[in-house]
C-alpha cells in the first residue's frame, strides 16, 4: 500500500486555529499524534511541538505560542477518539502536564506490532517501510526543535512522523482482531498510560542497584531515603538526577555517610545542580537515624540468582519460551527475565503479570518456584 507523502501540513501557533483544526475530526476518528520534545538540560522533558494526522491532513502544534492543553482535553482525554502513536512513552511523559491521564484510547503501533508477529521494539521507520513500502528520512533526529522559526526539513521530518501512522494502524488493527488479540493489546496500551502519566517515581528505587544487594539493610534503607531525595529534588528542581547526585555518588553516602556539612561538600564537588541549599538538605536528610518502619518499609533489593533458585528462573524462562512459542507472542513481551527475577526474590506475583498475562502464566509459573 502506497500513501503519498504530505510535505505541507497546518502551522497551528493560535487556540482559534487548532479548535477549527480539531472540530473538523470526526468523534471517532483514529488521530495520528506524535511529539518532538527536548530533554538535555532538565528533568521533565520540553514539549517543542505536537504533530496531528487523521485523513490526509496534518497540522504541526506549536505548544509554545499558546496553551494546548485545554483544546486537546475534550477530544483526546474523553470521547471515542482513538490516538494512535508509535512507542508512546516518552511522548506520553511529554504530554503528561496537558493529558495528566493520558489520551483515553490510546493505540500504540509498536506494542500492536509485538502482538501480531512482527517481533518486539520495532521501530516506526521498519513498521512504514514494511507495511507501507515507503523509506523514511532520519535527517531531523537530533534537531533543536526548540528553535523558531522551524526549517523546512524539520516541517517536513515532523509531517511524515504522522503521515503513515493511519496506514499503520489500520494493519495492525485487522491484523489484532484476527488473531484475537487487540484486547490484549488494549490492556498493555492501558498500563503504558498509567506507566507514563505516574505523577511519582519509584518508591523503591534501591532495588535497581544491584551492586549493593549484599548490603545491610540499614544500609539499603539509607540507600532508598537518598534516592528518593534525589528524585523528588530532581523533579523541583527540573534538572536531571545525575546533576543532584551521580549513581556512585549515591552509593557511597549510603555506604560511607559523610561525618559533616564540610565533608559532603568535598565529595560533592562537580554536581552541577547540587548548591549549597541542597548540600545542607541532603546533608540534614543524611544524618538523623534509621526506625523501625523505615528499615521495615523498605524493600530489599534482590540478590544475584543462585542455587535452586537458579534452577527455578531457568525453569520459567523454559516456561516462558514455551508459552510464547504457543502464543506467537515475543517471549520478551509476555515476561522478560528481570519480572522472573523479581517473582523469585519476592514471592509475590509482580505487578506486570497481571491481566492477560495471569490468565496464560499464573498456573504454570506458581509451580516453580523454589521450596
């Protein structure tokens, strides 16, 4: 299938402009929508600018003429309209403050690719030139799109990021309900919202740091209140969390916390957003004792696999890739390994298998875990 490439789309810097734009949409209309964003120097990403298709026209948002927010509410947030993007979770985190919940229907080509056979991460370039046998340019990927005014190319890379998403998606939705799969598919668009609209990080950030596994509980503990600073800091502040403190850094104020103001401020040197008022907040966070709820609210982070253990997660990845197998599905989509790691560690059936997935999995999986 061919679909001619649509070099002019509507430059929309007006909230009168794109309301006409908008209104023009049929109310169940499958809108094409992706972002250009910027994220160097901040913690939440820069919305640079929104790009629309449905029905051969296209429109190029500009989010910082005008607020979009309140436009973009009634048709995307609520309604049946359905908002088509193409891995949509950064694109969702940049959305975030304009649809805090995300678009109601939310179809992502990328997800709908894994469920129909077409393998797992597959870039929107390869899904156009598979589905659609049309090479896309990727001249633009490290433009400012920041700048104003845009160059032609940008209008252009930007104008084609939406032109074949309807194509796309009306593959990939036939091809979902013929193999019964598109509410499964649904169920994953779901969880990739609330994923990226989560208004709060990890309230265990720990268990990422694996080096620190053999540590004391009090250790980790410490570990977690540091992390949980720095996110909560880094969010304040927009800067990225690397700015406030490095990993490392991190790891060795839980392992080693400085004795005074002094002492932090020496082993701080080079964290480009950590000023004196968050050297003292960090150092007065540091300091006082661990309690009991603390340390007891704190989850621990999982040691390496080993012994029957080790034979328990080869033991599911053989599961996985069985049932996988069964399903047509990507043995990376139904389960990838760190969800069996964390199922071993904890005993509790993870978050990410719920739904269809416990539907297919629960049986088989509860079986093999150690005694």
């Amino acid at each position: 299938m061919s679909v001619p490439i649509a070099a002019a789309a509507t430059w929309i810097d007006s909230r009168d402009t794109l309301d006409a734009w908008l209104a023009e949409l049929p109310a169940d209309a499958a809108l094409g929508v992706d972002t250009e964003f910027m994220r160097r120097n901040t913690f939440h990403p820069q919305l640079a600018l929104l790009q629309l298709g449905w029905n051969g026209r296209y429109a190029l948002v500009d989010p910082r003429a005008f607020d979009i927010g309140d436009a973009l509410q009634p048709r995307l947030a609520t309604g049946p309209t359905v908002t088509v993007m193409h891995s949509a979770g950064e694109d969702l985190e940049a959305l975030a403050p304009l649809l805090p919940e995300g678009p109601g229907t939310l179809f992502d080509t990328q997800i709908a690719a894994a469920f129909v056979g077409m393998g797992l991460g597959m870039s929107y370039r390869a899904l156009v030139a598979e589905l659609v046998g049309v090479e896309l340019d990727k001249g633009e990927t490290r433009s400012d799109w920041l700048q104003r005014p845009l160059t032609e190319s940008q209008r252009l890379y930007a104008t084609l990021d939406v032109v074949y998403l309807e194509p796309v998606h009306a593959h990939l939705a036939a091809r979902l309900v013929e193999r019964g799969r598109a509410q499964w598919h649904a169920e994953d668009c779901e969880r990739l919202k609330r994923r990226a609209n989560a208004h709060e990080g990890d309230p265990q950030p720990q268990r990422s740091f694996r080096a620190a596994a053999e540590w004391s509980r009090e250790q980790q503990a410490l570990l977690r209140r540091i992390l949980l600073w720095r996110d909560r800091s880094a969010r304040t502040l927009d800067r990225p969390r690397s700015w406030l403190l490095e990993d490392a850094l991190a790891l060795g104020f839980a392992q080693h916390p400085p004795s005074s103001l002094a002492e932090l401020d020496q082993r701080a040197r080079g964290q480009r957003a950590l000023r004196s008022p968050q050297r003292a907040e960090l150092f007065e966070l540091i300091k006082p004792a661990l309690d009991a709820q603390e340390l007891a609210t704190t989850a621990a982070i999982p040691m390496p696999v080993m012994g029957a253990a080790k034979k328990s997660l080869a033991a599911m990845k053989d599961t996985i890739d069985r049932v996988a197998g069964e399903l047509d599905l990507p043995a990376g989509l139904l389960c990838p390994r760190k969800v069996l790691e964390e199922y071993l560690a904890t005993r509790e059936w993870p978050d990410f298998l719920e739904g269809w997935r416990r539907e297919v999995l629960h049986g088989p999986l509860t079986g093999l875990l150690p005694d």
